[in-house]
C-alpha cells in the first residue's frame, strides 16, 4: 500500500528546462563549444558536474578539477539569475490542487531531485511548505539512475522504500526508483516510453486515484 509519493521537481512540479538549457548554452558559448538542445536533453535528472563532463566533452582543453567547479558553479549563477523569473503561476497544472488533495488524505509527499536549488524553486512556487520532506543536491553524492535521492526522502520520511512511489519525468529516476524498490510512475518526458515504469499517468490528479 502505498504510503507516500516522492516528486522528482523538473518537469514534474515544474519546468525549468529553458532555464537550464539557456545557463548552459551562455557558459558553452563563453568557453567556444556548441550545445545544442539534444546536448540538454542528455543533461536530464544528472547532477550539475556530470552535465559539466557533458557540456565539456568536445572541449581540446583539458580543465583540472579545480576549474571545472568554478565552471559549473558560474553555470548555476547565469541559472540562479534565470530562476528570479519564476513565480507561483510556474507550477504545473493541477500540481498545487493535487499535493493539497494528497496532504489531505493523509499521504506523506516529498521531492527527490537532484538539484541543489530545489528549496528555492520551490520557494518561488509558494509550494516550499506542503511538502512533509525534500531531498536534494545538497544531501547526495551520487545522482540518479542511482537511487541515493529516494532512499535519503523515504529516511527523512521515516518510511521504508516499499511503501513509496515515485513519479518521475526522466528514465533516470525511473530507474532510481526501481533500484530503489519503490513504485515508479512516469509523469511525462522519457520516462513514459520506459518499459520499467509500473505506472504511466499523463496528469497529477490521476495519482489520487492510486
């Protein structure tokens, strides 16, 4: 029986891909690479310093992993500056009315996600205080498909990972969740074609149905 739900943030509470795509594009052109935006596709639901070893690996210049931090901590800047354009209105639809319908039935909710801003999104979208738990960048060492970010939600829960689903836009955290040992529902993305998905919803609200 399913106890709780762990929201992966991009693409399911809210969409910040341009956002992403755009920080990365500025930092890919001051350093003269091409991204593309079948390059940010690869970029999905991995942490910031494995995009960075994407972005970079064109590059003919070899960067010690001093500057590569620098590197992608001035990426976060350029996308920090991007995020001061969000607001309440961002969040996805039926995604505010079906947390507070689940809130309301008793069931637990939490995010996992990889990013290290996720308090701050979330912050923006006046959804910061609705949730029961959040995982984050700044919790985990190691980024999906690894499960480490459902398992640190399910600990800060207090719950076992059989009693939590995870819905999820990106093949990565379908496969987190699945290593994970929790229910995986794909909510858009890649995630949907994933034959590893228990579960494919093409709205929120069908999760209080589950």
């Amino acid at each position: 029986m399913i106890e709780a739900f762990i929201f992966d943030l991009d693409g399911v509470i809210c969409t910040t891909d341009e956002y992403h795509y755009q920080a990365w594009k500025t930092l890919a052109n001051e350093l003269g690479l091409e991204f593309s935006r079948a390059k940010n596709d690869r970029l999905r639901g991995i942490s910031r310093m494995a995009s960075l070893e994407i972005v970079l690996e064109e590059s003919k210049i070899e960067y010690s992993a001093e500057e590569k931090v620098d590197l992608a901590e001035k990426k976060n800047a350029i996308y920090r500056k991007l995020l001061c354009n969000i607001h309440p209105e961002d969040a996805l639809p039926e995604i505010p009315e079906t947390l507070k319908a689940l809130r309301e039935r008793d069931m637990k909710i939490a995010i996992g996600s990889s990013s290290k801003n996720t308090k701050d999104i979330l912050g923006r979208l006046d959804l910061l205080d609705i949730f029961d738990a959040i995982a984050d960048g700044s919790d985990i060492t190691r980024s999906k498909p690894d499960p480490e970010v459902f398992l640190c939600a399910a600990g800060k829960l207090g719950l076992e990972p059989g009693v939590c689903a995870v819905v999820e836009d990106a093949s990565a955290g379908i496969q987190a969740a699945k290593a994970a040992g929790m229910l995986a529902i794909a909510f858009g993305g890649d995630a949907a074609s994933d034959p590893c998905a228990d579960k494919v919803i093409t709205h929120p609200s069908q999760l209080l149905a589950l």
